[in-house]
C-alpha cells in the first residue's frame, strides 16, 4: 500500500504541473515555456534563465508560482514521510486516490475548449483591470501581434547609419517607431529623430519586425 500511496502521489505531482502549465499558457505564455517554469518553481531548481522572467514580471503568473514553491517543499516531505513509513499500515491511499481522481477532471475541464477560451480572456481582463501596464514585461505590454519586434540597434565604426539622423533614415510610411536613443547614461527621446547617430548609441526600435530587419538588417551587437 505504501508504494500505491507513493505512485498515486506522483502522479498528483503530474497532474499539478500539468493544470499550471494550461494556467500559464491561457496567460499568453508558450507551453515548453510554461511546462520547464512549472518544473523549475516546484523542484526549487532555481534555474536563473531569461524565461524565468516572464514569470517573475507578471503579477498573475507570479501568484500560481508562489503555490506552486509552496506545493513543491510540501511534497517533498509527504514523500520522505511516505518512504519512511513504507511498511506501515497507515495510508490513506483510498482518500489520496480520490484526490488524483479530481486533479485528473480538473485537467480534462481545462483541455476544453470552451474553458480554454473563458479562462484566456477572464485572466486577460483581471490582468488590464488590477495591474498597472507599467508592471508588465516588454513581451505582454508591446509584443501582441506575432509580427511585432522590439529592437536594440547598436551604432559602431563601421555602421553605414553614423553621423546621420533617424528622421532621414526612417520614412514615414515605415511601421518602425524610436523609443529611445541611449547614449551612455542619457536616453534621448524628445530629439530622437533629429539627433546625429554616434557610435556607441543604442537605438531602441518597435514595430513590424520584417520592416525592421530590411531596413537595418541583423547586427551582431543587437538583440531583442
């Protein structure tokens, strides 16, 4: 009985990475993403990737995470306890089994579609009604099309761009928008399309991605 209750407990280990990884993916994110953040935060790995990010920076994510940390150091000693006891008679494996049972039409519940659409937009509108945009990551608050591209353009020697300005460079009929020149500590906004390029500027640049990459192409000391 001890190795049933063991086995059982697993797979309700399964199911709860399972549901926070629907959870997360109705959220926006992408589900290899989700599923390795869902096993990095209930293992206490720690791993320290930029993924992790996407997590920490958003205020919904960030809640099921502290569950799931939480849930993560409870199991681990529900299992030790089990294995220490494993000759005993003292399991509740019937009552653990109808634990797994409700995990598993939790699951179900959320593969459908018509929950997956609900829960995407109910926690998209909980997301736009109790944070502030501010609190978002750059992923959520401007990368909302698939063909939306932040860019970080670094001007060196030898950039075709130094000494002009983005006014001349950038049509107007060109979906790419200037965030910011950061030259040094000083980010220049207001004259940002009539300041002469230096190298060593960093040109921070939103827009349609493909428009993006024609007109300033890749660099190897840009990233997004």
């Amino acid at each position: 009985m001890g190795v049933l209750f063991i086995l059982i407990y697993l797979g309700i280990v399964l199911a709860v990475i399972e549901i926070h990884t629907l959870i997360f993916t109705y959220t926006g994110l992408d589900k290899h993403i989700a599923r390795f953040q869902v096993i990095s935060m209930l293992t206490g790995t720690g791993f320290t990737t930029g993924e992790s990010e996407l997590i920490i920076d958003h205020p919904i994510r960030r809640r099921f995470g502290a569950f799931l940390i939480l849930f993560g150091a409870f199991s681990l000693a529900v299992i030790i306890s089990a294995i220490s006891s494993i000759l005993s008679d003292e399991f509740f494996t019937a009552k653990i089994s109808i634990v797994a049972a409700v995990l598993l039409v939790v699951i179900i519940t959320l593969k459908m579609p018509k929950v997956r659409h609900y829960l995407s937009e109910k926690l998209e509108h909980e997301l736009e009604e109790h944070y502030d945009f501010r609190d978002l990551p750059i992923r959520e608050a401007l990368l909302t099309e698939d063909n939306d591209h932040v860019l970080d353009y670094f001007i060196d020697e030898k950039c075709e761009f130094n000494g002009k300005e983005l006014g001349d460079i950038i049509g107007e009929d060109e979906d790419i928008n200037v965030l910011f020149i950061q030259r040094g500590d000083v980010k220049i906004r207001k004259d940002r399309l009539v300041t002469e390029l230096q190298e060593g500027d960093h040109i921070i640049l939103y827009g349609e991605e493909q428009t993006i990459e024609d007109k300033f192409g890749p660099n190897e000391d840009n990233e997004d």
